[in-house]
C-alpha cells in the first residue's frame, strides 16, 4: 500500500504578523499538513519565532524548516529551539536539517565554507547530539566538531523520542546520509554549486530521480519502507496549454518539453493534469509528501483537497 498523500507549503516572508498568521490559518483551512521554511539571510523572516507564531495562530498545522542549515546554529542552541517549539506546539514540529550550501549565505555573513564532506559530517555529528540531548538524562559527546559534557538540556519535546527528522538531499553521500537518520528523506536537485540555479533544476530529470532513489536505498537498507519521501515541487505552473507551457519552460534550462513534465521538481497544467501526474510519480518514485510554494496557495488548493489522505 502506498503511504497516503500531504502537502506542505513552503513560505518565508509577510508584510506584518497579522499577514502571516493569516497565511497560516489559510494553509490550516486549505488542508496543507505543513508550513515549512527555508533558512537563508537573503530576505526572509527568522525561522524559529516565524514557525512559532505560525503554530500559535493554528490548532492541527504541523510547522518546521526545509530545512534549516545545520553551519548556522550549535547543535545545542538547535535542540534547546527545536524542543521549545515542539513543546510550545503541542507535538507539531518537523525537524529539517541541512548541511548547508547557499553560497551567497556564508559569504554574507563571513561563516566558512568547508567542503561538502566535512559540512555533512559535522551536521552527522549534530544528529547524534540531537538524539542524546532529547532523551532523559545527562549526554556527553566528542567528536571532530562538538563537544557536550553532562548536559541534560530541558524541556524536552513533546514527541518522542523526538520529532520526526527531515533531511534532503541531491547527491549521493547525503542522501546515503538521510535515509540512515531521518524519518522524511527529501529527494532534491543536486546544489553541489551552492546556487540554485540551471546546473540544479536540470538534475531533477526523472531519470536522475531513480538514481538518487537508489542511493536513498541503500542508505536505508532494511529501514526504507519506514522513510516517507518528499519532494519540492518548485514549478508549480497552472496552464491550458500543458505541453506547450513545458516546452517554453524548459528551454531555458537546457531539457525538453517532456523532460519537464516527468520531472518531479515542476507540476505544470491544470488541476486534474497535476492529480494525474502526482498519482502516477507515488506510483513510480514513491512521494506521497509535496511541498509547494506559498505563492500557489489557493490555485493548488483542490489538488490539496482531492488527494490528502489518499
């Protein structure tokens, strides 16, 4: 049996905080599962009191980054912020990690930019760190990275053992990575160029998909069926002229008309068209949770209400 289908919407920005309250009243009616984030400094609200005021204006919408970069925050200040969230959402919090990779980031702000290889083992590391700090008692840790001695971090969250950990990913040591830690492996373009731009949206063929899911396999090994698969749709384009909207598209990044409507990165056409194509991907590639952007919050509404749960 497939897993039944969920939607997230991705936003990072509103004028006031009414504005963005009501954004997340309005996913909430819509039936979106998740208001997610992304964690960047190129002009967004701060995450974490941005997911808290979106889980305090709401009662079932879970809330969580895709995904916060793990260079940004010690592993203890991450855990103390994600366990007050959990807590102070009553349980709705999905936990996104990344290893980090915009460059525009951490040249701004002058964080050093280690190879992919060390950035994902010491995001490994605050994985470990998160597990120790969210279980009772006192967690010491040493590793390459960090160091924790006798911490016994509180509160707690209230999901337990923790929150559900989303982890994405493009290539393959990463997505080897999160299928063997998270609970949500997101399958993405590869950004190995810190910039998400052609060199990525043409990465997200669906003849790269399978090889990523492969990868996906066998990090999880005996785990895999457990793992729910994401996918960020970043092309959510409503068109009568299906074929000829995709063509016109992917032109400008160098794949055919046909390549962009297989690619699970981009939904284009009308609302029966996306229902179709979204059924037909579980089928071949497994996503059952999509996540949208917030600038198509009420145009792909009825895709929400026809397919969640399904």
């Amino acid at each position: 049996m497939p897993r039944p289908f969920r939607f997230g919407l991705q936003a990072k920005l509103a004028p006031n905080a009414a504005a963005w309250r009501d954004l997340a009243r309005k996913a909430e009616d819509h039936g979106y599962s998740t208001l997610t984030m992304p964690d960047h400094f190129d002009g967004q609200l701060a995450p974490v009191p941005a997911l808290q005021a979106a889980a305090d204006a709401t009662t079932t919408l879970r809330v969580g980054a895709l995904v916060l970069a793990n260079d940004y925050r010690h592993p203890v200040l991450l855990a103390a912020e994600m366990a007050t969230v959990d807590l102070l959402s009553d349980g709705r919090l999905e936990l996104g990690l990344g290893a980090g990779w915009m460059l525009t980031d951490y040249a701004a702000a002058g964080i050093a930019l280690d190879r992919p290889g060390v950035r994902i083992d010491r995001m490994v590391e605050t994985l470990r760190i998160l597990d120790g700090l969210f279980a009772d008692g006192p967690f010491s840790f040493t590793g390459e990275h960090y160091s924790i001695t006798d911490l016994d971090l509180q509160p707690k969250p209230v999901q337990r053992p923790r929150p559900p950990i989303l982890i994405g990913g493009g290539g393959p040591r990463m997505l080897r990575t999160a299928s063997r830690y998270a609970d949500i492996v997101g399958v993405n373009a590869n950004l190995r160029s810190g910039a998400f731009d052609a060199e990525a949206i043409s990465d997200g063929t669906a003849e790269n998909v399978v090889a990523k899911l492969a990868w996906v396999a066998e990090g999880a090994g005996d785990r895999f069926d457990q793992i729910e698969l994401q996918a960020r749709v970043h092309f959510v384009v409503f068109a009568d002229d299906r074929v000829g909207t995709a063509d016109l598209l992917a032109g400008a990044v160098g794949l055919t008309g046909a390549q962009a409507l297989a690619s699970p990165l981009a939904l284009i056409g009308d609302v029966e068209s996306m229902i179709d194509d979204l059924v037909a991907r579980r089928e071949r590639f497994g996503f059952s949770y999509i996540t949208v952007g917030a600038d198509v919050i009420d145009e792909f509404a009825p895709v929400v209400a026809r397919l969640s749960g399904t």
